[in-house]
C-alpha cells in the first residue's frame, strides 16, 4: 500500500527497509448508485482514476434501462450487489453516481479503516462546483432522527474539521463498510432515499458493535443530485431508522414527544408562511404507518446482531431538537431582518455601524423600549377608548355576525378589530390580556420598523427612516387620539407605513412573483381597515401622490387590492354611517395651527433643493397637510377623525424620514433637517410616560365593584354620567346637560368602545335620563330597572345630576370609586330572566334553567335571537323553553364577515401561489 | 415643473388647514329645566303628649304617600287621597309613633302644600313643609336663654348620606364650637341638635346650614315655659314678606345673612298709616344678625319689606304671654296660597293676615278645605294689610285667591298657646 499524500489523520508510513512480508491490500468492490440526471461514464471515469490498486471490481445499482458500460456488472437493487459479494472482497465501497472523488479518496478511506480497525467510514463531502464548501463531515442527529452537521450555511473547507473521529452517521454519498458486515446486516434498506440510508446503516453498525469513522482525507466532490436529507421521504426514513433502532422503552417516550415537536415546527413554519413542513411531517407519519409491518420486521431481524443498547446511539445526538431549534433560528432571523433591511447584522459586526439606518434603527429602539416600559411593567392601559379584549370565542362570534352588546345592544356588526383581536388572541392561547399587552408593544415596534422598511421600499437608506417611526407613533395625530387612549388609532398607525409599502415595487422586489405582492397588499389593508377601516384609502392615496410627483415604483393594481382590505369593515361600516359622516359624535380632538408651519419649514426646503428626497418630501408634506386639514372639519365622524389624526402623524414621519436621510451642509437641507429634529423632539415628549401616550387608568378595575357585587346572574349593566366627556370610557352619548353611555358591568371589552346607531331601548333610555336629569323623578332607580342599570357612575362630580341624585329615594350611594360617585340601583332587572329564574350569561348569548316560559332579555329587540323571538316593549323575550338564548344575524352582518374571510383566503391563496411561483 | 406643482399644492394646503377654524367641541345637549318632584319634608313629633297632625292642600284632586323615616328606615307609610276639597288631614300617631322624626310626602301635584301642626296638652306649633332642599339655608330668631330650649332638627329622607357644614351666629358673632363644625346626616333619618346645651345663654341665635353632600332639610325647634314653635330654615333672599299680627307681645323680625361681606338693609313698613317706605335702614356684618323690635313701632298688625344689597333671611318671631311663634317670610306675593294645617286645630281661633303690597285693590277669596269646603270673598285695599277669622269648624287647611299678589301668614290661638306659620306660595298663579 503506498500513500501519496500526507495529511494530519494518516501521517506518512516508513518504507519498509526489511524482507519483512507485506501483507496484501485489503480487496475493495466498488458499487455505484445509479442518480437520475447524473453522468455515469463520469463518475466511472474517477472511480478508474482512483490510486488504491486493489479494486476488484465496479459494479452498478441502478434500473434495467439505464445504459452501463461493457464489463460494468449492474444490478437492479443494493441488496443483490451486497449479496452478490464473494468473500474475497474485504470492503464495500459504496458511492453515488453524483459523487466525484479526488484520486485519492478510496485510498484514504481504506487506510484509515484498516488502521482504526473500524467497520464504516465515511468521506468528507465538498459541493461540486465550489471553492470548497462543506456538505458532509460526518454528522450527529438528535433523538429524534433529524440530522444535525454542525456547519453553518456555505461554510469553507478550511481543513478545520480534519481530525479522523467516530460520528453518528456519514453520508451515503461516499462510504466504505467492511464486507462481511455488511452482508450480516442485509445491507442498506431499501425502503429507504440515500440520506436516511446512511444514517439507518450507520445506527445498525454501531449497535451490532462497530465503529462509524469520518475521514476528512478522503474528500469527494458532490453535485447533490440524488437530493439527500431534502424530501418528505428522507424524513419518514429517518424517522423508520429510529423505529428501527430503538429499543422498545426509548420509543415509548421519543415517539410522543416526536409528535409534539412535529406539531410545534408545523405551526410555527405555517406562522413563517411555510406550508411543506406541515405535509412533510403528515406524509412522513402516514409513511410509515403504512410501513409500520415491514419496520416490524427489520427490527426482528437485527435483534439477532445487536450486541450494545441505545447508549450507544445517545453518545452522538445533540440535545434537544434540532427542527425547534431551526424554527426558532428562522423566527429570530425574520425578526431581525425587519430592522436589518440591509443584512447589516448578516454581514458581520464590523461592518453593521456602517450601515445608514442602524443609528436611526437603534436610537429608535432605545426610545421605544423606554416609552413603553410601563407597558412592560403593567401592561396596556384600560382607559378612554381602550378596552381589554373579549375571549376570542365571544370575540370571533360577535365579529361573524353574533350580538353586538355595545350599549343596549344591537344587531349590527361590531367594530371590525373586534373579529381581528379575536382571532390573535385565539393563536395565542386565548390569553387576550397577554395578547393586547404583545400587540400593544407590537404596535411600537411596527411603526418603527415599517417605516423604516417603507423608506427602505421607497429607495431610502438614510438614519431617519426608522427614526421617524417615532413620529408616526407620536405625531401631532398620534399623540391626540392615544392621549384619549385611542388604541385603536395606535394600532391603525402602526399598521399603516406596512400597507402602503405593499404597493409600492423596489427593484430588489422584482424577482418576486406578483401573486406574492398581492397578497401582502390585501392582507395588511385587510389588517388595517381592522383597526381603522378609512385608513385604506392611504395607501392609494400615497400611490397616486407618488406618481403625481413622478415616482415610478407604485403599482396601481396593488393599491386597488389594498381597497379589499375594507371588505372586514363593510359591515361595520354599512350598519352605522354616522361612525363616518355624523360629526356631532367626533371625538373632538384637533392639531395644533403651529404642525402646518412645522410641516412646511420642514419639507419645501427638500422639494426645492434637486435630489431624490424631494419626491419623499412631497408625499409627506402632502399627507400630514391633508390629514390636518381633515382633523379640522367638523362634519366628519369619528371615524374619519381618528384617520385623520394617523395620516397626519403619518404624513410628518415621513417628511421626517426624508429630511433626515441626507445631511449635508446645504442651508436648506439644513433648515429641513432643523425642524425635523424639532418634530421629532416634539413627538417623543409625549411618549414619555412609558405608556405610548395612552391615557393612563383601568376603567375595569375602577368599575370592578360590579361584577365583584354581582349576584347569581351576573352584573348587570352601569351607566356612567358625566358634564365631561372623557370621563366616559369609550363613545358617550349627549345627554341634557351631560354625556352618558352604558358598560357592561362584568368588565367593558373591545367591541364596546364605540355605540351602535340608537334603537328604541336607546331612545327610551334617553327619556329615562331626560326624565331624572330634570329631578322630577324620586325614584330613578325605577326607572332605569328595566335597562338593567344596577348602578350610576357620575364621573368628575360634583354636577348638576349629582345635585339631583341627592334629593331621590331609590339608588343608594355608595362610596366604591374615588373621586366619583357611585349609586347602586337594587331594583335593577338581571339582564335576563324568565319570571324570577335568573338566566346567566353564556359567550355572546345567555343560558338559564329551561322552562315553559319566556325569557326577557334586557336587550334591544331583534327577530335574530331564537327560539321563538318576540318583542317585550323595547326588549327582546324568547321561549326559556330551550334554557338557551342565542342571536345570529340574517342580513349584512351576517353575510359581510364571510366575505372578509373570502378576501383573506384570497389573499393567503394568492401569497401561496406566489411563493411556488418563485 | 412637477416640484412646482407640488409647492403649489403643499401650500394650497397649509394655507387651508391654517386657515380652517378648529371645529368647536362636541358638547351635550342643552341643561334639562328644573321639574323638581312634588314632595315635602315634615318634621313630626310623637309622645311627650304631644302629637303631630298634618293637613295637605292641593289643586288637584290626586293620590299620595306620606313615609314616615326613622333611624335609616321607614317607620310607616300611608297612602292618602286629597278628594274632591283637594285637601286632607293624616294624623301621624295612626301611622307610626316615632318621636321626634321626620316624613317625606309624595303629593299628587307639584301645588300641594303640606303643614304639620303639633299639639300638646298646653302647646301648639305649625310648621309649612319644605319641599325643595337647598345648598345653603339659614336658620334664625331663636334663643338659649334660660328656661328657652333651641333645637336644630336636620332631616335626610333621601337614599344618600348627608353632610353639612354649620355656622352659628348669635349677637356675640360667630360661635366657635366643634360639635357643630360638621354634621353627618344617615340616609332617611333626621339628628337632632341641642343648640341651648352647646350654646346656652344666647338671646339672637342665627345658623347657617351649608350642605355639603346629600340633601337636607333643616327645622328648628323652639320652646320655652310656655309654648312651642316650629319653623323651617330657608335659602337666603335679597327681598323678604313679612306680615306680623298686633296685639300684646313682643314681636321681632330678625334677618341673617350668610354672607362674609356687610349687606345694607331696608324695612318697608306697611301699618295703620299705609306704606312707609326705609322707615328702618342700616347694616348687617358679614354672617351676622340683626332683630329689630316691631312693637316699638305700633302695636297694630304690620307687614314689612325687608329689602337687602345681599342673601339674607327674615324670619319673625312672636313672643305672647299666650305662646311663642316663630315664620320665616315669604320671598314673593303670590295670587294664591294655600295653608295646609291652618285652623285644623279645635277649641281654637285662626287668623289670617293678608298684605296687598300691590298698588291696586284686591279681591281675596279665602276657602276652608275640609269635606265641606266653604269659601268667603272680601276685599283688600292696595298698600294695606286686614285681618280675616275662619270659622271655627275645622278644616284640613286653607286655600286663598286673589286677583292682585297677595302675602299671606296665618295664627292659631289656643288658650296658652299659639302657632304661626306663613303659607305656601303658588308659584304658577
């Protein structure tokens, strides 16, 4: 045996000077797996290159039709050419046709063997076609079968991994197995792709008492036709060779807890868009179910020649598991690549601070870290228009067409984020408190990072791009709407640099399929309308702003798919126009004169000096302009209010954006950049709080006494009366003197924050008020009974009605909440009852002992509740026969959440597509 | 060109937001008028031989509920009808014996006047019901001299706890004492307060009541060896009625104001020699109190204005070999008024004082409300005060009409005894 080259692992031999015998070459025979598309006469070629002499013979597996060269025996499976194998043969090298070795590969892998005395070694696999990139040096799985190489992505060749040693398993690429071994093992199973091959043979080898080596001396070169470790099949072979290997006690626990890692990676890539992980696992299961008597089988036979226990086997695996720990690395990789758009931090530390926007990036997270560390500490304020949320089941059924229990209730839909929130808190667990805690401190980070990434779309790397994020969260409209505690608002502007980036194409985007672009486009305008339905508009809107200004990079059929966004808030929208049109139930709230002033000094220097940040400017200034302009007219509705504020914020991020992204010391990019720094300074003030500017408070603790006090029914419900209306949690309703609204007094939630259109209990209730609010009536609590007011919360007083509630003789004060007064009504109603039968509260509907009566519900009357709906008064009384109570709507409401979910089918359909496109 | 477009249109822009007036505010709808509830708050006394009958006229022929409330609770109620005299008598011993307590009538109409009359073997007292409570009251014209017993009664029949605040002035200015600095008044219960135990020896007794929460009614309760009186505190007015009978006695207007600054005042004196205009004119300190002595004027029947730069109260206080009685004024003439409790009592003689301060004649009808209504018409000369007797068949009350404003106070004498009270107005007639 003569070796020609020297390495670390096989030190050179010295020539024998004496007449000592030599004793011969260890015969070798070569088998050759046959690989679709790869060149056979090539892969001969090497082989016959190869500088070990004693090779008997070079035989083939492969299908009867392939094309094999004269004297080349080929046999159809391994099993015959193993079996084929006369005793004189000593090893087995086994190689597939996609495999180049270098001349020396055999050699080496011989010689190692026959000096570690080992039963299997493998080579070292390099790509083909590279400058040495590592495919193969020998790997660990963990228990679960899933392989595990240690090396990163593209990682070189550097001779670091040169160092002979046991490994769990090598790559069937390239292998060499002592003879007789192998034919005691029955060879390789045949059930079984290439990869999942190597691993199964290499678990048998070692269990029957032989050693597994990698010997980087021997290197081949692989062109990875054959697919190895990819492919559903090569998972339900690993996961057979464990069945396999394993003895009966290991499977009784590797296998439940293979199940639960199968589940957690599938739902977790189908959170990353990924759908093959979901069906891998689906199909590698199924796989082997229909396998499970062949497996059977196999583990018999090897029993026979197992000579060590699964120890062996747990020497080599890495702890853990490997997918979780993939998936987990891909989340943070998705994460991270939000901020670092320009794979700064990819790229390597050294070079991450020179990247444009990672100043403005971290300066920005600092800010947000410290403005939402009460958030952190305390979670999200209940206050003004933030409400908790309703348990996702109660949530989801309201938003498809269920109860809307806003006031008095109503048939009409619920505020479209009520079907949204729902379903986060749904995926997470059904913890809706820690979901709006995540959501909430979602909302700063997506500001922050949208806008750097709308920038970024927009061809903008400068340091204020995410910089101006903080803008956009705190902005002259931001700041106004979260100061009453606008979560909403919050959330719709945190939403809103996201979908208009969806319409906009970036050069680096063009390789993406267009069904790729639609579907983002719908899927956060779908999103966004959620939160703040009009807030659709603005992404078209900036489209047309951005030509208007000779921008190319909008598309137009993306801004008109963003449009479907509106169809989650259609219904909404339909059943109470006034949300939008009716300004008498504006929130009130308006931007100071001196933003326009800001806005302009900040970006007419920009459109006036040439560059490319003029176009920015533009959009920017034209934006916050329109949205001031909107937040001061007063015959629009809340809910254009609330978009306007956004817009505005939105609008003075940018020009913020734009100022900032080159500075230079010409005197108008230098007044720009001025009062950009200005606005900036002004916006972060109000996140000072920690808060995001929320308004402070929980109305549900305050007004906790209710459900604390109630009785067997549940609380009933609480009128809240104050001459000040953001006393009042959630839309107030003008009353003579004073605003007024009604909560729901097991806790106010999210699809209570705005009222619906007034119906006749509303009206009656008015009257009711009206009545007391004039102090002739002695006995209010009668009066509100029927309503199922078990209390009154007069908010900031004293007022001209609590004056009046001094002087009656049925509602009893009662000193619960600091600073207000607090009036118990003994004579309330329970919300539902048939006769003296109390029926509690069920989801969205209510459940009591069953009856031949009929079951008044303290709701506004609508033929949808069932059984058997009639009218008690203003109320609603269904039959108690049933002892359930439940509504479902048959119009519009019922019909337009549907449609929202068809649109979002679409979208998710249209991103699939996309993404197989590509 | 395109950047000048966009100029163009920035500045279109903010000229127009700047331009655009802030939207005002949402605001409420407008302040509900005041429609305060047809009720009245009675002090009544059971026991010490003493017990307490209260007669009800109205305009309407209608159903109530009289409640009477002790201790947080009510202690009895009954329902009454006013019938087709309008009018009605309850004694409260048929309801419940309460001692010194308080009820809240529920009345058929917003003009229904409710009195409390009570009777002691050798005392008697009148009293019209309060019906609407107010912030701030005074309550003046007793004493704490000796043999005299002064008490405050402060009644709460409502559902919330009430707090006031009181300030006592006597003719040593304001007295300092810590038992009346403030006063917690339990929902449907009234507290009682021995002003002649904490303040002793005081001849002018002057309290201001200030309600901090709640709501209450104040009455004060006078009595001496003779006889008893009762009489409600009242809001302070700039202009005060007063209308005082003659005959032996001692007869004081007394007038406190409750506020820190000094009001000037004037008294108008309408006697035998008709109008006499500033006939008395002087000062009130700050939260003082004043009494000026009627009989040294004349001993004839006189009314007097009591006209003031500042809130004040006037009540009169009559002090007879026969009894004691103490008013507070009337704000306004009015052309009917009605006197519930008024010559309900037997053995007895009523009178009514009628002052015309009109500057034309007057024509009153005087109607005695019992089962048997009867009514008397007589006139009444402009800038004059007459004096009218009601028969001696009792009556639930009285109910009088005119076609000029009228003021109108009324007198019951029996044997040692004597009450006065003044009527109750009839705001709308």
């Amino acid at each position: 045996m003569f070796f020609r080259m020297t390495d670390v692992a096989t030190p050179p031999t010295a020539e024998n000077t004496t007449s000592q015998q030599v004793p011969p070459a260890p015969s070798v025979k070569v088998i050759v797996t046959h690989v679709e598309g790869a060149d056979l006469h090539a892969a001969l070629a090497t082989i016959a290159r190869q500088v070990y002499e004693a090779v008997e013979s070079v035989e083939i597996v492969g299908p009867p039709d392939m094309e094999v060269e004269e004297g080349v025996t080929r046999y159809e499976t391994m099993e015959d050419a193993i079996s084929e194998t006369g005793t004189e043969i000593d090893y087995l090298w086994l190689i597939h046709s996609d495999a180049r070795p270098r001349p020396d590969a055999l050699a080496a892998l011989v010689g190692e063997l026959d000096r570690s005395e080992a039963s299997m070694g493998g080579s070292k696999i390099l790509v083909a076609g590279t400058r040495g990139e590592l495919e193969s040096i020998g790997s660990a799985t963990d228990i679960f079968g899933e392989p595990y190489s240690g090396l990163d992505e593209g990682e070189v060749d550097l001779q670091q991994y040169d160092v002979v040693r046991e490994v769990a398993f090598i790559s069937s690429v390239s292998m060499l197995v002592r003879r007789d071994l192998m034919q005691g093992l029955s060879g390789v199973d045949p059930q079984m792709k290439p990869g999942a091959a190597g691993l199964d043979l290499s678990q048998r080898v070692r269990l029957a008492g032989g050693r597994v080596l990698i010997v980087p001396s021997s290197e081949v070169y692989h062109q990875g036709r054959c697919g190895v470790q990819r492919g559903w099949r090569e998972q339900a072979g690993r996961q057979r060779a464990m069945l396999k290997a394993y003895r009966l006690l290991t499977l009784a626990w590797v296998i439940p807890f293979g199940l639960i890692v199968a589940l957690i990676d599938s739902v977790a890539s189908l959170l990353l868009l990924r759908w093959r992980p979901l069906a891998r696992h689906g199909a590698a299961i199924g796989w082997n179910l229909i396998h499970l008597p062949s497996t059977v089988a196999a583990r018999r036979r090897f029993r026979r020649v197992r000579a060590v226990g699964d120890e062996e086997l747990f020497r080599f695996q890495a702890s853990g598991s490997v997918r979780l720990r993939e998936v987990g690395s891909d989340f943070s990789d998705q994460v991270l690549f939000m901020f670092d758009e320009d794979h700064a931090l990819i790229r390597g530390t050294r070079r991450v601070w020179a990247s444009p926007g990672i100043w403005g990036a971290v300066l920005a997270a600092v800010v947000v870290v410290f403005a939402t560390r009460s958030i952190f500490l305390g979670g999200t304020p209940i206050a003004g228009y933030s409400f908790p949320f309703e348990a996702p089941g109660t949530a989801l059924d309201r938003f498809l067409g269920g109860w809307n229990d806003s006031g008095l209730g109503s048939p009409n839909s619920v505020h479209p984020s009520t079907g949204l929130t729902g379903l986060a808190s749904l995926l997470w667990f059904g913890a809706e408190d820690a979901t709006r805690n995540l959501l909430t401190l979602g909302f700063a980070a997506l500001a922050v990072v949208g806008m750097g990434r709308l920038a970024g779309r927009l061809g903008f790397r400068g340091p204020g791009r995410y910089l101006s994020g903080l803008v956009l969260l705190a902005g002259p409209g931001t700041a106004l709407a979260a100061g009453v505690g606008s979560w909403l608002a919050l959330g719709g502007a945190a939403l809103l640099p996201w979908s208009v980036r969806s319409v906009f194409l970036h050069d680096s985007d063009r390789g993406k399929s267009y069904w790729t672009h639609v579907g983002w486009a719908i899927l956060w305008a779908l999103a966004l309308a959620a939160f703040s339905p009009v807030l659709v508009v603005v992404p078209i809107l900036s489209l047309l702003i951005w030509k208007l200004s000779g921008g190319t990079e909008g598309r137009l059929i993306l801004g008109a798919a963003s449009i479907l966004g509106l169809a989650v808030a259609a219904g909404f929208l339909l059943a109470d126009p006034g949300w939008l049109l009716d300004g008498d139930r504006r929130v009130g709230l308006s931007i100071d004169g001196f933003w326009p002033i800001l806005i302009v000094l900040a970006a007419a220097p920009m459109i006036l000096v040439p560059g490319r940040t003029r176009r920015l400017a533009s959009l920017g200034a034209v934006l916050a302009l329109v949205g001031v302009l909107l937040s001061s007219v007063s015959v629009v509705g809340p809910g254009i209010e609330e978009a306007a504020l956004v817009i505005a914020s939105f609008g003075s991020a940018i020009v913020v954006a734009a100022a900032f992204d080159l500075l230079s010391r010409n005197p108008l990019r230098l007044i720009a950049a001025a009062t950009a720094v200005y606005i900036v300074v002004l916006s972060v003030g109000s996140l000072a709080d920690g808060r995001l500017g929320l308004l402070e408070g929980d109305t549900n603790a305050s007004l906790g006494f209710a459900s604390t006090l109630a009785g067997e029914g549940g609380a009933g419900r609480i009128l809240v009366v104050s001459e000040n209306r953001s006393e009042i949690p959630g839309e107030a309703r003008p009353g003579p003197g004073f605003w007024y609204r009604t909560l729901d007094g097991e806790g106010t939630t999210l699809d209570e924050v705005w009222l619906p259109p007034p119906a006749p209990g509303d009206d009656e209730l008015r009257a009711a008020i009206g009545r007391i609010a004039t102090g002739a009536e002695l006995r209010p609590g009668e009066l509100l009974a029927d309503f199922s007011i078990e209390w009154v919360v007069v908010a900031e007083g004293p007022g001209d009605f609590e004056e009046i509630l001094a002087a009656q003789l049925d509602l009893i004060p009662t000193p619960l909440v600091p600073g207000s007064s607090v009036y118990e009504n003994p004579a309330a109603m329970p919300l539902a009852h048939e006769d003296v039968e109390v029926w509690r509260r069920d989801g969205a509907g209510f459940v009591g002992e069953p009856s031949s009566g009929r079951t008044t519900i303290s709701a506004n009357f609508d033929p949808g509740w069932s059984p058997e709906s009639g009218e008690a008064g203003w109320a609603t009384s269904v039959s108690a026969e049933a002892g359930v109570a439940r509504f479902r709507s048959t119009g519009p409401s019922r019909v337009l959440p549907l449609a929202a979910i068809g649109v979002l089918l679409a979208a998710l359909v249209s991103l699939a597509v996309g993404r197989f496109r590509r | 060109m395109t950047r000048y477009l966009m100029l163009a249109l920035i500045g279109l822009l903010a000229v127009a937001a700047a331009l655009t007036p802030q939207p005002p505010l949402p605001v409420p709808g407008d302040i509900a008028a005041s429609d305060p509830p047809a009720v009245a708050v009675c002090a009544v006394e059971e026991g010490r031989g003493r017990t307490t009958s209260l007669g009800i006229v109205s305009v309407v022929n209608g159903r109530g509920r009289f409640t009477a409330f002790a201790g947080g609770r009510p202690t009895g109620s009954t329902i009454f009808e006013t019938g087709s005299s309008g009018s009605t008598s309850i004694p409260v011993v048929d309801i419940s014996a309460v001692g010194i307590a308080a009820g809240l009538a529920e009345l058929p109409d917003i003009d229904t006047g409710v009195g409390s009359v009570v009777v002691g073997e050798e005392t008697l007292s009148a009293n019209t019901c309060a019906s609407t409570p107010a912030r701030q009251t005074i309550l003046g014209g007793g004493s704490t001299l000796s043999g005299e017993s002064l008490e405050l009664q402060l009644m709460n029949p409502y559902a919330g706890e009430a707090v006031v605040e009181l300030t006592v002035v006597s003719e040593v200015g304001i007295e300092s004492s810590d038992t009346l600095a403030t006063v917690i008044i339990p929902s449907r219960s009234s507290i009682v307060l021995d002003l002649a135990e904490i303040l002793p020896g005081r001849a002018t007794l002057s309290v201001i009541i200030d309600t901090i929460r709640g709501s209450v009614i104040p009455v004060g309760r006078f009595a001496n060896d003779i006889d008893t009186a009762i009489w409600s505190a009242t809001p302070p007015q700039q202009d005060w009625f007063l209308v005082s009978p003659g005959g032996e006695g001692r007869r004081s207007v007394i007038v406190s104001t409750s506020s820190p600054a000094d009001v000037n005042y004037q008294i108008d004196v309408y006697g035998p020699d008709g109008l006499v205009e500033a006939m008395i004119e002087g000062v009130i300190p700050g939260r003082g109190i004043i009494s000026v002595d009627l009989s040294t004027l004349t001993d004839q029947q006189v009314a007097i204005r009591v006209i003031s730069t500042g809130p004040v109260a006037s009540f009169l206080r009559l002090d007879r070999d026969s009894g004691v009685g103490l008013t507070s004024g009337s704000t306004s003439p009015s052309t009917k008024w009605l006197m519930p409790g008024a010559a309900s009592v037997g053995e007895s003689t009523t009178l009514v004082y009628i002052l015309n301060p009109d500057i034309e004649d007057a024509t009153v009808t005087v109607s005695e409300r019992r089962s048997a209504t009867t009514a008397e018409q007589f006139p009444v000369p402009a800038d004059s005060l007459i004096v009218y007797e009601v028969s001696e068949i009792s009556a639930d009350g009285l109910a009088i009409e005119s076609d000029v404003p009228i003021v109108a106070t009324w007198l019951t004498i029996r044997e040692s005894s004597l009450a006065l009270a003044t009527g109750v107005p009839v705001l709308d007639g």
